[in-house]
C-alpha cells in the first residue's frame, strides 16, 4: 500500500486518535503533533515535508516533566514503555531522557515529553529542568516493561508500576516501588559547572493558543504554511521572515546568483539547494544546479551565493527567465530542523 491516498486516511486515523486522547488540543497543536510523530526514512527525505513515516506510537505517548514544590516529577503515560534518563550534565540542570526504539524494532519504546514549569524541551525526547531549590525526584514509570536510571545525589522516589522494570539507581536514600531488576550505580560522574546557556523556552503545545496575527507582509514570519493564514508560532523550530519572495532575481555578469532569508530567530546551520525544471541541465526533469552550505548566528540574515556553471550560464542567457525552486534546510544547536521552500524566477544578466 502506497501513495497520498493511502496516507490520507491514515494520517486522518492518527490525528483522530491522538484528539481522543487529548480532547483539549487545538488543530495547530494536531498538526504539531502529527509533524513530530515520525521515523525518518531517507527514501522519503527529499519527497515529503517530515521526511519519514507517521507512526502511532510515537503520536499519543506522552510524559510530563516539571518542576513543583522543590521536586521534579516525571510521569508516564499509559501504554508505554519508558527508558526514563536521568543525569546531571550541569551543577544547575537536570536531564530528563526517553529516547524513542529505533525504527523497526520491536516493542516499541520511548516517549515524547512534555515539559511543564521548571523545565524546557531540548527535543521531543529530552527535556532539561532546572535544579535550583529541587530537593528531589518523584518518577512514575507506569505500566509495561520500563526502564529507570536516577540522577545522581538526589533523593529519588521511584514508582516502576506494573510489568517488569528494571531500575539503576545510586546509594542515596531512594524508595522504590514495583522494581524487580535493580542495580546500583557506581560512582557518579561530576556535573561540569553551571549551565552557562539560559533553559530552554516552555513547551508551546502546553501554552494557550496563539492569537491569531495580521498575515505576514514583506518579512512577516514564516512557518509550515505560506499562503494558508497565520502559520502557528513554534518556538522549538528554528523560524525565518523571508526578505526576497516570488521575485525575480536577476544572475550577475559572473553568473552569481544571491539569495537572501532572515533573519533567523536563532543560530542555525542549514543547506540550500536550488534547483529548475528541465530548462538548466539538460535531459532530467528536475536538475539541482546549486547547492550550499551556510552558518548564521541569531537575529541574522541567511544571505547565500551560488556561482552558476558557463553551461548553464549560457543557457539562462538563451532563455531570458528560469523558473527555479530554491530549498532552505535550517538545523539550531537542538537539532530541530524546518524546511523553508520558495519559487522564483532567475533572470538573465
Ligand atoms: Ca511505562
Ligand atoms: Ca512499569
């Protein structure tokens, strides 16, 4: 079974399934939801938006992580089995990780979590809490086979429920409930001074919904959507406001082409790739003519240059106007990625 149509229905039952489960979600929240839910496969890298396959699982399981009352608590949902991570990179912050199973594997593992106050998301896997005025640690694991490692120096309550769990834990005075397999942690690794970066923003999905903005003008901010309203903010993708849009560009003497995006609301690193229909490179349909690499800092423009080959010069010479589509991969330091499209025409000098 293959192809858009067999996606669709798919995808509809997913999104379905996950406002079941959390009936308080608006439609950009599912959307958001949905977008994340996937295993990457690099056969669908390049041909949909994600870049992999919806997965079920990965839609619906969901912990939380907070900070409240000097105790950071870590909740599973049902359904699933947890790896629940937890270390001290920094004097000053917790880490809080439950790493998806790979893909194909089976059983399934892993959940999303989702931070409350005290903490931020790092990715959708791993949050990081602060650890001022933490006096300890409450862990429920939940049903199903889990698995548990406590943080280090701090005082741990640790419910594994149901199934066979597993737990490594350090000689503090921890309670423990519903563990079989428990192992003692050898000698703790020292946490590498304070955290010299502030913590990460707060989930956007456990804020209210965002007011609805004017449409973007010349600059406006970009999102998963161009054309469809006000895109959702989403402040764990790294977003652009667009300075150059469905413009014609016109090539250098040398056969340069720039393009300019930004600025970006965080550092990035990222790709652009651009690319025409038939017209540049002969004999394929769809030719990549450009691609490079860039580096940007925050509150900075992308602005990239790509030198055209003489072939393909001369070609644009011949033609007057391409059609090209230019693609902007942007990665921050998390690891979250978004993809930015655009279409203009390339003028000849
Ligand atoms: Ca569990
Ligand atoms: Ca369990």
């Amino acid at each position: 079974m293959q192809g858009t149509s067999m996606a669709t229905p798919l995808v509809a039952g997913i999104a379905a399934l996950v406002k079941s489960e959390f009936p308080g979600e608006n439609s950009a929240q599912l959307r958001d939801d949905l977008l994340r839910a996937v295993d990457p496969l690099p056969a669908l890298a390049d041909k949909v938006a994600t870049g992999g396959r919806i997965n079920a699982y990965k839609a619906v399981a969901r912990s939380t992580v907070a900070v409240r009352d000097g105790v950071l608590r870590v909740q599973a949902g049902e359904g699933q089995r947890n790896h629940f991570t937890l270390s001290r990179p920094f004097t000053d912050r917790i880490l809080v990780e439950d790493a998806w199973t790979p893909p194909y594997q089976d059983p399934m593992g892993g959940s999303r979590l989702m931070p409350g106050p005290g903490c931020g998301r790092l990715s959708d896997t791993r949050v990081l809490c602060t650890s001022d005025g933490v006096g300890s640690i409450a862990v429920d694991a939940g049903d199903l086979d889990d698995t548990i490692s406590t943080v280090d120096g701090l005082a741990a309550s640790v419910d594994c429920g149901t199934g066979a769990d597993t737990l490594v834990f350090d000689a503090h005075d921890d309670a423990r409930t519903g563990c079989e397999g428990q192992t003692s942690r050898p000698d703790p690794r020292p946490p590498a001074g304070p955290d010299p970066n502030p913590l990460p923003p707060p989930d956007p999905v456990l804020l209210p919904a965002p007011k609805p903005t004017p449409a973007p003008g010349p600059g406006g901010a970009v999102g998963g959507t161009s054309s469809s309203g006000a895109p959702a903010r989403d402040t764990t993708r790294p977003t652009a406001a667009v300075a150059r849009r469905n413009k014609r560009i016109r090539l250098s003497r040398k056969g340069r082409l720039t393009f300019k995006l930004g600025p970006v609301s965080e550092a990035v690193t990222g790709t652009a790739t651009f690319s025409s229909r038939r017209k540049l490179v002969r004999g394929k349909r769809v030719a990549v003519f450009g691609r490079t690499r860039f580096k940007v800092g925050a509150g900075r423009r992308v602005s990239v240059r790509v030198t055209l080959s003489k072939a393909n010069r001369k070609r644009v010479r011949r033609l007057k106007t391409v059609t090209t589509d230019a693609r902007f991969v942007l990665e921050d330091a998390a690891g979250n990625t978004r993809t930015i499209r655009f279409r203009f025409v390339l003028r000849r000098p």
